[in-house]
C-alpha cells in the first residue's frame, strides 16, 4: 500500500496538512439526542434508569445497582487470579507510574510581607473522582493504572470505576489494575448512563467531583454534556503518532513505531517526518513489508491510507517546525542527538527521546501518564497528571495596618467601577487602626 507523502517544498504543502489533520467528532444529532434522553432519565430515575440501560445496552439481567457494584473480594480474587507475569508487569508498571507521578504533587506554600500581610496558596486533594475504563472489544488495565495512581498520589480519598462487562463477562486484568491501583469501588455500569451516574449520583453510585478515563462516541459526548456540573480531563481524539528522524534509524523499527498507534482504530494518525527522501521510500517498503505479519492488519491498512502522512522536509529545523504546528499527542525524536532538539519542541503531548525509546514504553510502564492531549490539543494543554485531582485556594490575611494601606487602593478601584459598597467595605478598615 501506498501512503500519502507530502514535501514541505511543494506549493500549497501547508494547505494539505492542514486537511488531513482534520478531525471531525462524529458526534451528530443522533447520538446528541440519544446522549441527552439517557442524562436527563439517570438524573430523573436514578438507580432505576441505571438498571434499566444497563441490562438493555449491555444484555445483562440485573435487578438493582447493587448486583452491578464489584465487590473487593472479587478484585482480590481476579489479581490472584491471573498468571504470576501478568501480575509482575501491572505491579511494576504500576510502581513506575507512582514514582514519576509523586514528582507532581503540588505543596502549599506562602510568604508575609513587611507589614505582616500573608499570601499563598492552599492545595488540597479533590473528594471523590470518577474513572470511565473502556470495556467489551477490548480490555485497559493500563488506562485504569494511569488514571487512578495519579488521583490517589494526589490523596483523593475516593475513586469510583464504572466498566462495561457485556453479557456479564469480569476481565479480570482490568480488575486486578484496578486492586493494585488502590480503586475503592467499581460497578459495571458503562455508557453514557454511567457518566449520568457519576455526574449526578443516583441512590447508589456516589456523585462524583471529576471524571477521567476514556469511552466511545457516546461516552465522550456524555462527558462533554456534564462538565460544568462535574469536572472532566478531557474529550480525546483519535490516538497519534509523529517521529522526526534522520534517516538513521533502523526503517523496521520506524514503521512498527507508526503501526503501534495506527493499530488502535481506523481515525488513528501516524506521521513521519524526516529530511532524507530516500529513507523515507525505506520506511514506505518496510510498511509494506510488515503490514502482513501484523493481526491487526484491516485496522493499519486503513488507518495509515487514510491518515497516514510521510513528509519529506530539506533540514531538522523544518522538521521542528512541522511538528510544532501539528502539536502531536506522541512525539517521537528518533535522532543522534535528541537533547539537542527537544528544547526547540513547543507542542507536544509526549516527547520519546531517542532511537530507543518506543511510544509503546509510555502506554504501558516508563512513568509519564499515557492519558494525553490529541487533535492538535497539545498547543494548549497538557498530560494528565496528580494536578488534575489537586484544586488550590488563595490565601489572604492581612494585619490592621496592611488593611489600612491597601484599601485606599482597593477604594479608589472599586469607585472607579461604581461597586461603592466594595469600597466601603475596605475603607472601614482603613479607620480602624
């Protein structure tokens, strides 16, 4: 198969990227109005909408919530349960993503001026979260590690998770993540109607302060619908990938490096990026090699003829400057000397340093959260991490002394605005010494 190859010298280069960065939610009246009525009978029925969705979505046969909520031991039983490697990784995986994430942990902190006034900054953990882990297809005990360590790092006291288990089928690799992870209660509950429960509490499901994780159309359109009553990390997009290289790297590990995110689904991005035109061609035949060795071959061939992108630039510096504009969710720098390059990096969800260092170490085991910014998303936010279960408060105390300096500044404002009762309030300090 062919790939869609674009040189940065060619006129209107800047015009086609652009299309094919395009990503449109399919998110469409449909699914809106189908979202809507399931929020709107969760909030309205509780437990009872619960029930109800649950056993016709999922072809379960559950008589309340509390048949759906998974019990501890039964997590116990499913972390014992699977072979004694599977259990290694997930520890040490887990381990990894506790240490690198400890890092973050935000303090409080304060300073008093010379009048005695004291300013800082309070930092406290948020009460209770809620964790969305996809089920069915497939099973993510990695998402369940990356999203619950860094809330409990942070010190939330309570972590909710909600997983689909279609026909009633326990994964017991999502369960055992999820008793390692420290998770305190999980339901098998998925869909829209699960965010409903989390956002809105029902007689069972506990309201929830944030929801993190990852879902389907339905999921995200869900999520997007309830922030404002709860918070939420983020509505992503399809999974991406760009290496910059300099045409040194072996070209079977650059191909499998794009194949390991074009392999999640059909809208998945896979991009490189490199000034040697004859390595790029050495990529394209390694592709072609490789793509019929691989299980999930249907997915890469549409995935990569779609989305895929082989850009051809003259220099390392045009490189940067495609990757900035694209702002990756994974950036790999597959290159001699990657420290060189990285501080010229804006944009990116991720950096992968390196020629050894594959984005397929982030998903799983090497420390940085795997729950990143997509769809260009990267030139305004960041990874997930233990600050988004952490919220700060100001603080603010004043002496006598420092109220009566202050307010005349306060007043001459608040006059200045017509809130005369805002002055007032600080010009009473100021006649109180």
């Amino acid at each position: 198969m062919q790939i869609k190859r674009l040189n940065i010298s060619d006129p209107g280069f800047w015009p086609q990227l652009e299309r094919m960065l395009a990503w449109d939610e399919v998110s469409d009246s449909r699914v809106n109005a189908t979202v809507e009525d399931i929020l709107k009978s969760v909030r309205q029925r509780g437990d009872a909408a619960v029930v109800e969705y649950t056993n016709r979505f999922d072809g379960v046969n559950a008589a309340s919530v509390r048949d759906l909520e998974i019990a501890k031991d039964r997590m116990q039983a499913s972390l014992k349960k699977i072979p004694a490697q599977q259990r290694q990784a997930l520890e040490h995986a887990a381990q990894r993503v506790r240490d690198y994430h400890r890092h973050q942990k935000q303090e409080n902190w304060s300073y008093t001026e010379a009048d005695g006034t004291l300013l800082g900054q309070q930092v406290t953990a948020l009460d209770r979260v809620g964790l969305y882990v996809p089920g069915g297809k497939a099973a993510y005990p990695s998402s369940v590690i990356m999203n619950a360590i860094p809330a409990k790092v942070a010190g939330v006291p309570e972590l909710i998770m909600v997983v689909p288990t279609p026909k009633g089928e326990l994964n017991d690799l999502v369960l055992a993540a999820a008793c390692i992870a420290e998770v305190d209660r999980v339901f098998a509950i998925g869909g829209a109607q699960a965010i409903a429960a989390l956002a809105f509490g029902t007689q069972t499901v506990p309201k929830v302060d944030k929801i993190v994780g990852p879902g389907n159309i339905y999921v995200a359109t869900a999520k997007r619908m309830v922030f404002g009553h709860v918070g939420i990390d983020m509505i992503a997009g399809p999974s991406e990938i760009l290496v910059i290289c300099d045409g040194k790297t072996d070209p079977d590990w650059i191909a499998m490096d794009l194949f390991s995110q074009a392999e999640h689904d059909e809208d998945a991005q896979a991009i490189l990026v490199c000034p040697d035109a004859e390595y790029v061609t050495q990529v394209q035949n390694s592709i072609n090699k490789l793509l019929g060795t691989m299980e999930r071959k249907t997915i890469l061939k549409e995935s990569l003829a779609r989305r895929g992108l082989l850009i051809d630039v003259n220099t390392m510096e045009q490189a940067i400057e495609v990757a900035n504009y694209i702002a990756p969710e994974h950036l790999e720098l597959s290159v001699a000397d990657p420290q060189a390059l990285v501080g010229r990096i804006r944009h990116a969800g991720a950096i992968f340093m390196g020629r050894y260092t594959a984005e397929a170490l982030g998903d799983y085991c090497a420390g940085p959260n795997h729950v990143l910014p997509t769809s260009r998303t990267a030139r305004f936010s960041s990874p997930l991490g233990v600050y988004d279960f952490q919220k700060r408060s100001s603080l603010i105390m004043f002496t006598a002394g420092g109220a009566a300096q202050l307010g005349e500044t306060a007043s001459v404002l608040a006059r200045g605005e017509g809130l005369t009762a805002h002055a007032r309030s600080a010009e009473y300090r100021m006649n109180k010494n």
